[in-house]
C-alpha cells in the first residue's frame, strides 16, 4: 500500500500528517486522532502505523497526523489543547474532502486517550463524521488530574507530567481541556460509537468507557479487553483492538 507524507494548513499552521493509500478508486477514510501530545505513531510501539497499514489492505484509507504544536506540525506544545485538537480535526476533514479517491461521505475517525475524547466530541460538532472509534477515551478531562497534582499545576503553573519524555503542560491548557466534556457531548453524537478500553488501564480507567457508553446513542458497543493497559502492549490485546476496530468501520463505514 501507498504511503505519503502529507501537509495541510489549520489555522495558519502547518499540520504534518501520513495518508495510507487503499487499491480501490474511492474508499471511505478514516482519520486517526493521537493521544496527549504522543504524535503520529501512536506510541512507542508505533501503533497507530501498524493500525493504517492493517485498515489500508482493508481498503480503507487512513490519514494520521501530529496535532498543533506535537511532533512534525507547527505551533507550540504551550498552546495544544482540546480546543487545537478540535481545529485541526476540522481541517483534517476538510483537506480529505480534497482527495480524488476518497468517498467525501464517509468519513470516520478513531482517538487513542484524548484523541478519543477528541473524536466523540469532534462527531458532535462536524456531520460529516459518520463513524466513530475510541480508544480508551476519558470522560471528563478533570477526572485524570489526582489533586495533589492539579494543586501543583495551579501552584506553579507549569509542570512535568511525563518524566520519561520531559513533557510539560501548563494550568492554561490544563483548564482549556477541563471545558470539554465528552461524556456530555456523546449524548449529542448521531453516528454509531465503539468504546474500547483496557480493564487494566490504570490511567484512563474503564469506568470512563462505561460512563460514556450510558450516555450514547444507539448504535453503540463497549468492549472491554481483560488485562490490556492503557497502551494495549500486549500482542493479543492489540490483535483484539485491531480487530474489533475494523469490524466496526466495515459495519457502519462501507
């Protein structure tokens, strides 16, 4: 399958991205939406890359990009948020409703953590979403700050929040994605969700899942995988992720 580097503009900004190619002449797309400022790949894994190359030979397209201020995009990592995210779905859309062998009405996405937050509430806002996959989505943002550490935020204003990678975020943004709400906006999503989480996700528990499933609309499928973490490490854990993705896009995406 055909993969090629890409670039389209939001909001004056360069959004750098990578589209899988499908062997048919017009293929539904769908757009993959990372997690916390993790980029493209998806993780260290790179499973976003396995993920578009397994949907492609399925003969759909993919597009996976860095949002506003992460990886290869332009902008500063200061001013990402759910707010940017949302922007840069938006033009994301807009540059696939270009492309000559894309079906223009059909459109899904698919959000891993925030990214999955991104996607319910980016499907609320845009119609042309007809489809929807998250990934270990949290609920409500607020929710996956413990307060000692939230206190710190508001202390300092800046904190490190991965210390492996030395990511930093800031009480701005921090409160910018407080405003959103996904558990809220799913109630106004009219295009079928699937909620996947691990039962062994220790920072996006699987109670979010279960929350945004009571809030759904039909159709709708929650499936927890027993075991799997919030990075789905394991090789069956993502087969089974893969998997169910797939057989949702096929069911409502064709």
């Amino acid at each position: 399958m055909k993969e090629t580097p890409v670039t389209f503009r939001s909001h004056g900004k360069q959004i750098v991205g990578m589209l899988h190619s499908s062997n048919r002449k017009k293929s539904p797309v769908i757009i993959f939406l990372h997690g916390w400022a993790t980029g493209k790949y998806g993780n260290p894994q790179f499973t976003f890359v396995r993920a578009a190359r397994e949907f492609s030979k399925k003969d759909f397209i993919v597009l996976r990009f860095d949002f506003h201020g992460v990886g290869d995009s332009e902008g500063n990592l200061d001013n990402y948020n759910q707010k940017t995210s949302l922007e840069d779905l938006d033009a994301a859309i807009q540059f696939v409703q270009t492309l000559k062998n894309v079906d223009k009405e059909k459109i899904g996405v698919l959000g891993w953590s925030m990214g999955g937050s991104t996607a319910i509430i980016g499907a609320m806002r845009n119609k042309k979403i007809k489809c929807v996959v998250s990934w270990a989505a949290p609920a409500d943002e607020k929710d996956l700050w413990p307060p000692a550490m939230f206190q710190q935020l508001k202390r300092y204003k800046r904190i490190v929040v991965d210390f492996s990678t030395g990511l930093t975020t800031t009480l701005k943004s921090a409160l910018e994605d407080m405003r959103w709400k996904a558990s809220e906006s799913i109630r106004k999503v009219r295009v079928p969700v699937l909620l996947i989480n691990g039962t062994d996700d220790a920072i996006v528990y699987p109670v979010n899942a279960e929350k945004l499933y009571k809030n759904a609309n039909k159709p709708k499928k929650i499936i927890l995988i027993s075991g799997a973490n919030h990075g789905f490490y394991n090789e069956s854990h993502k087969r089974k992720l893969f998997n169910q993705s797939l057989k949702w896009f096929d069911k409502w995406l064709r």
